[in-house]
C-alpha cells in the first residue's frame, strides 16, 4: 500500500467521524491538514530509509566487484604459479562475489524504482498540502457567507414562523383597541360635558330672567313709597 493509499484511508475515517459528530467544516479541513502533514512527514522519513538502504546496497555491490577483481588477480597468480586447484578455487569466489555484486545491483535497481515512487508521491503530497492550505482561508469565507445567509433566512422568515413575531402582532393590535377605546370614551366626555353646558346655559336665563323681574318689583316699589 502506498503513501497517498494509507492517507487516503486515514482522511476518509477521521473526516467521516467529525462528520458524524456534526463538527465545524473548518475543523475538519483542520484535522486533514493535520492527517496529511503527518503523512507527509512520515512519507519523508520512508524516502529518507529507502534511499539509504539504496546507498548501502551500491556499497555493497561495490565491495563485492571489487573482491571479485581480486580474487581474479589471485587466480591468476596461483596458475602463473602452477597451483590448478588454488587457481579454480580463487575463480569460484571470484564467480561468488560477482554473483552478490548482481543481486545487489539488481534489488538497488528496484529499490531506486521505489524510491522514485516514493518521491513522486511525496512531491504529489506536498502540493496536496499546499492546495489545501489554500483553499482552508476560502473555505471559511464561504462558510462565513453561509451562516450569515441563514440567519438572514431566519430573519427573513420570522413573522411567517409564528411564536415571538405572532405575539408581537396582537400585542401591538390590543394597544391599538385600547387606544381606539380610549378616543372614543374621551369623545363622548367631550359630548356629555357640552349637553351640560347648554342644560347649564338653560338654567342661568331662567335664573337671569327671574333676577330681573325681581329686580323691576323691588326697584318699583321703592319708587312707588318715596313717592307716598
């Protein structure tokens, strides 16, 4: 399984779980930024062991060439010195260490085809992260702009959701019939105290009309004695 495959299985379990758990999208680009930076690094330390084990094994093919040669020039000098078997003997460890210094080149060979995928896939990974890192600032734009649309939703739609608005209305129409009421008990005041006005004026001319008369009676009999 490669680097990008066991990522990929990580952020889909860690973001399916903050999903599950109703968390905050920004939390959860958060946490897979997280998942993918420690992927990074450990696909760094992968990269780091694979191409040192490469260098190990070209040594080691190295040293093998290197003691095969040798054992060439120690063939050569046993037969030059008339010694057939040291001379075979010398050749077959000879074929030995060529035969390691193969199979080393030959597994560095594969190890370098891992290390090329390892560094292709860690090159993949880091622009990943990066493309990531900046979609997260965009992401919590967008996300801003939808919350406050939905509170603008819920605003928008609070007299037609009954409860506090619905309440509000017929408080506001019971003052509006207690203020109509009172206009008209004042308008009413206002026609009874003119009815007493007139019934008063009434009263006052009867009242006048008798003072008069009173008057003319007194003063005529006062005139009437003088005069006697």
């Amino acid at each position: 399984m490669t680097i990008l495959d066991r990522l990929s299985r990580l952020l889909r379990a860690n973001v399916n779980d903050l999903i599950s758990r109703a968390e905050d999208p920004g939390m959860i680009i958060d946490q897979a930024l997280r998942d993918m930076r420690g992927a990074y690094a450990e696909a760094r330390n992968e990269v780091a062991g694979a191409m040192a084990q490469n260098a190990k094994m070209e040594r080691e093919a190295n040293t093998n060439r290197t003691l095969a040669s040798e054992y060439e020039k120690k063939a050569e000098e046993a037969l030059r010195g008339g010694s057939e078997d040291l001379a075979r003997e010398a050749l077959r460890r000879a074929q030995n260490h060529k035969d390691l210094a193969k199979g080393f080149d030959e597994q560095r060979a594969t190890q370098q085809a891992t290390v090329d995928q390892l560094k292709t896939q860690l090159r993949a990974l880091e622009a990943k992260i990066d493309e990531m890192e900046s979609k997260k600032s965009l992401l919590a734009a967008r996300q801003s702009t939808a919350q406050a649309g939905a509170t603008l939703d819920r605003v928008s739609g609070f007299d037609k959701a009954g409860g506090a608005m619905d309440a509000f209305n017929e408080m506001e129409q019971k003052v509006a019939g207690m203020e109509d009421r009172n206009r008209a008990v004042g308008e009413l005041r206002k026609e009874s105290d003119f009815d007493e006005q007139l019934k008063d004026l009434g009263r006052n001319k009867d009242v006048d009309d008798a003072f008069a008369a009173l008057k003319a009676k007194v003063q005529g009999g006062g005139t009437g004695s003088s005069q006697s």
